[in-house]
C-alpha cells in the first residue's frame, strides 16, 4: 500500500533575493498625449446648454427630496414644467417654471 502522505515533490531551499526588484527608470519622462475620439460632443448636458438638466434631479437638488422620490412624483404627475405634466425623463433649465 502506497503512502499519500510525503507524495509532493520537495519545495526548493534556496534564500530569497536580498535584493527587491526596481523597474528602471527611462531617461527622461515621456509626455502623456490625450486620446483622441471621435468628436461625440459633451457628454453630458450643462447649464448653458438647450437640453437642460434632468427634472428629478432639479428637484433634489433643490432640496425636496431624493431623486427616487421625485422620480416617484414625476410618474405620479404631481410635478408639471411651464404648465405641463411632466413625464420621467424629461429635461429643464433650472430657469423653468416647475
């Protein structure tokens, strides 16, 4: 009968190196270039711009709740921009009538 006990090789005795392993430093630093996309536009809507921010948003920031929260009274209708309903999803100015 064969002993399962020792049956892994032995592992190797040998000291660590005493010695860490540093990369080496290129001459000089190289410059970094930005990438380059395709011309997407903004990637998000600001202040100045036509879409606006989302409404839910507007809202929380204002201080009326959580975003879910509005979201939440965006889709029960309680909430209306320059007189109309407003819908989830829908985008305003901090300067519209909401």
């Amino acid at each position: 009968m064969k002993n399962f006990q020792n049956s892994r090789a032995p592992s190797p005795k040998g000291k660590p190196s005493t010695k860490p392993r540093t990369k080496q430093k290129s001459a000089a630093p190289r410059a970094r270039t930005p990438k380059v996309t395709a011309d997407r536009g903004p990637l998000f809507a600001g202040e100045g711009q036509e879409a606006g921010l989302k409404l839910q948003k507007i809202l929380a920031d204002a201080g009326l709740g959580s975003r879910r929260d509005m979201e939440a009274a965006i889709v029960a209708g309680r909430v209306s921009v320059n007189g109309t309903v407003a819908t989830l999803g829908t985008r305003a100015k901090t300067t519209d009538a909401i």
